[in-house]
C-alpha cells in the first residue's frame, strides 16, 4: 500500500510505498483512454497528450541534495485562444518549466521555457493564472525550498511573461519568511506543501496568498502587472487560532477578491471566508461559511460571470485523515450565505475516499469538478473522478474517470510533495483541461494533458 506521510523534520517528506496500485473501475463504466472519449457528462475527451516524461525515483530526504528524479506537479490555465498554458516540476533539474498547447495539442514553443531558474533549489507545485483581457501575460506563483534560518524550508516566488511564455521575468521572493511559506499544516508532524493560490483581474492586479507551516494566512498585491508587489500582510496570524490550510482565490465582476481556506490541528476544522476590495489591506472579518460535521479540506473557489461563488471541498464526516466525499455549495450574496452542501462524489467499496478537488468555469458559466480518487484515505491516489454542471451548480453529472488518469502502467497520481493543486481549467464555452503527473516507481513518470469539449 502506498502511505504518505510528511515529517517535520527539516521539511522531511517520507513515502513508503510497495505494490502497483491499479484503479479499480468505479464511479460508472466510463473509464476509458480512447481518443474522444465521452462520459456521462457529455464530454468529448482528446487522447492525453504526454507534456513531460522522466524517471520515478525518489531517494531519502536529504533537504535540497535530495536525490529526486521524476516530473511532477501540473498546473493549466486557458486562454481567449483556447491554448493551454501549463506549468509542471522536474525534480531531476530542481526546476519549473513552462510550455503552451494550441488547441490540438501541438506545443506552441520550440523548448520548455525554465521559470525557476534555482537548478540547487527545489521548485514545488506551482499555480499559474492568464490575464483576461491579454492571452501574452502569465503568471506563476511556486514554493522554493529555500532554508531561511526557521525549522521549515520554503518560501513563496513569482514570475511573470509578456510575450505568451517565450521567456519570464526573473523570480521573485514575494514572503521572505522563516515560518515555512507554502505548507499546510494539518498536524505537527503531518502537513502538504503547496498550500498557495493566485488570481489576476484585467485591471493589472495580481494577488498570491498563502499559508505558513506556523499558521499564519498571508497575501500581497501588484496593481501593476506583477512588475512590483506589497510587502506581505497577515489575513490570518498565526497566533490566531487552527493553523490556515489550502487558501483558494477568485475575482468577482465587481473587482473584490475572495479568499477561502480550511484549518488543521482541529478534527472538526471548517470553511473559512474573507473578502477585500480596493487595496488587499481592506479584509472583511474571517468567518466560517460551511460548517463540517467533520473535517472540510481542499476547497476550491471560483466566480462565474453573474458573480455567485461556487466552492467545491473534501469533507471527511469524522476527523482529519479518514474517508473523504467531495461536496458543493454556492452563494448568490457575495460570500453572507451558501447554499447547504451537496455530495458530488461519495465513498464507494472501489475507491473508498474522494478529495481534493479543483474546479472551474466556463464562459457560459458551466462548471467543471475534478477530484482525487483514493482506494482509501491512507493510500495515494490512482485517477482523478470529474463531473459537470450545466445549470450553474443546480445539478450536476453522475462522476465519471477523466480517461488516460487511470491507466494499468501509471502507478499512482502525484504530487509526492502534496496533493492542493489547480489540476483543471475552463475558457471559452464548453473548453476543459485537465492535467495530472503519474509515478510508476523504477519505472516512468509523466505529465499529461487531456482535453475536453462540451457540444
């Protein structure tokens, strides 16, 4: 069985794994990995197209002389021209790299473009966001495994492109911190990293937050197109209570920025909530928005065009690190109320725990939910669950397999370093992406992209 466990020596993270991990069918018969496969949700899925291949070996930890070699951690976004824009690590070079995919699946630049540029320093789990209104502006938010003198390595770094990912900006350590930036802790000696989020408007504002191993909850601002950014403030302090955990972003129409974020150290953590609107120093006071009749994890937030908030989330019904569903609900009032949650994907004798979502939207506002399929909360997930909604969260698709996530040689999903993670994008209408890494011990690792229509 494949057990994960993050150890808080030195930012330690141990994986101890043995058999193949092959998934079962589950959540209806649609797993499949043809070209233009077609599940209950109506989607037409393209064949995976492969981003990145490497080796899968991941010695002892050793801090950054760590002898890791595999790809790993996928982030997408699409643009007004329907390109996909993706962000992926090779733990072989310590490096993120970036590449764009035309709607067919060709790479639109001749080489992968090196955003990190740390080749002794660990790159892990980036997020990357496109600019509305300027298909030729990304940005990439990641953890660098930098040891700044705390007991926790990492801190938080951006970059940015002009010119559609021919080439980034030199990066840029936006936390400056010794508390550990970018993990999330769930206990003392339990947490995952990527525990960080952006969001860009077509106003020229850009905001990163993120959460320390400590606790705290953080963010700063660019009002200029990520040329310059605030010298990082708390949302949440550490001293403040549950450590935060996981933090999502999202704009609304109206210009304000929602945070939504879930705790640890706490077997009955909840969904957190705040808001702020011009100038990130203007915080509406954090409150709890879902409350869980166990432990709520992973939660996503996006905004349609109308303006509803729509958050998708893990929701264990017991405690911390048991068997998850993946549940829904939206708010019509700017963040004041939600509507009372609904299952989207259940525990089942095949794939007894779902988590970590992600979602997104689409430009006639159809939302897209991919999910993590565990054979249990202890074991590493093999293939990622999806499912749609056509009427703006009303109702939703029967879940179904995301084709090419589940094959019998992948091994198990990434990432090894933490499993919050941006893994589907929406643009356009009826345009889904979908990115995974897969580890296959001694054998390969791979990044893929699977794209989808809705018709």
């Amino acid at each position: 069985m494949y057990r994960w466990m993050m150890v808080s020596l030195a930012c330690a993270v141990l994986l101890m794994f043995g058999c193949n991990a092959n998934p079962p069918a589950g959540e209806g018969s649609s797993e499949n990995s043809s070209a233009d496969a077609a599940g209950a949700s109506g989607i037409s899925w393209q064949s995976p197209i492969e981003v990145a291949e490497g080796e899968a070996h991941q010695g002892p930890w050793q801090m950054n002389d760590s002898d890791f070699r595999y790809v790993d951690a996928p982030t997408v976004a699409l643009n007004n021209r329907g390109e996909a824009n993706i962000g992926w690590i090779d733990q072989e070079a310590q490096e993120l790299y970036f590449q764009r995919f035309d709607e067919a699946g060709e790479p639109l630049l001749d080489d992968p473009v090196n955003v990190s540029q740390s080749p002794d320093i660990f790159s892990w789990l980036p997020r990357i966001a496109v600019d509305p209104e300027d298909d030729d502006r990304i940005y990439l938010l990641w953890q660098d495994i930098v040891f700044s003198g705390g007991s926790h390595g990492g801190e938080i770094f951006f970059a940015y492109s002009a010119d559609g990912g021919e080439s980034f900006g030199e990066p840029v350590n936006l936390s400056n911190t010794q508390a550990g930036a970018g993990k999330g802790r769930l206990t003392s000696d339990f947490w995952h990293n990527g525990s960080l989020d952006i969001a860009v408007n077509g106003n020229g504002d850009v905001i990163a937050v993120w959460t320390e191993y400590e606790g705290a909850l953080r963010v700063s601002w660019s009002e200029d197109g990520g040329e310059s950014f605030t010298e990082a403030v708390d949302i949440v302090s550490e001293a403040e209570g549950d450590p935060a955990r996981g933090p999502s972003i999202a704009y609304h129409p109206d210009g304000t920025a929602y945070v939504a974020w879930t705790v640890g150290e706490n077997h009955g953590g909840d969904v957190w909530l705040t808001s702020f609107s011009e100038g990130a120093d203007n915080f509406g006071e954090p409150r709890v928005i879902l409350e869980s009749d166990g432990h709520a994890d992973g939660v996503n937030l996006a905004i349609d065009g109308e303006g509803t908030l729509h958050l998708v989330v893990g929701q264990s019904t017991t405690r911390m690190l048991e068997t998850s569903v993946v549940e829904y609900a939206r708010s019509t009032d700017g963040g004041e109320s939600f509507t009372e949650a609904k299952t989207l994907a259940e525990a089942d004798g095949d794939v007894g725990s779902k988590a970590f979502p992600a979602l997104a939207i689409d430009g006639a506002d159809r939302l897209y939910v991919v999910w993590e399929r565990m054979p249990s909360a202890q074991e590493r997930p093999v293939s990622l669950g999806f499912a749609m909604s056509e009427d703006r969260g009303d109702s939703f698709s029967a879940p179904e397999v995301v084709p090419g996530t589940g094959d019998d040689d992948l091994g198990f999903n990434g990432s090894l370093q933490g499993l919050l993670m941006q893994k589907v994008a929406a643009r356009n209408e009826g345009q889904v992406a979908v990115v995974n890494s897969t580890f296959n011990e001694g054998e390969r690792s791979l990044v893929r992209l699977i794209r989808g229509a809705f018709e």
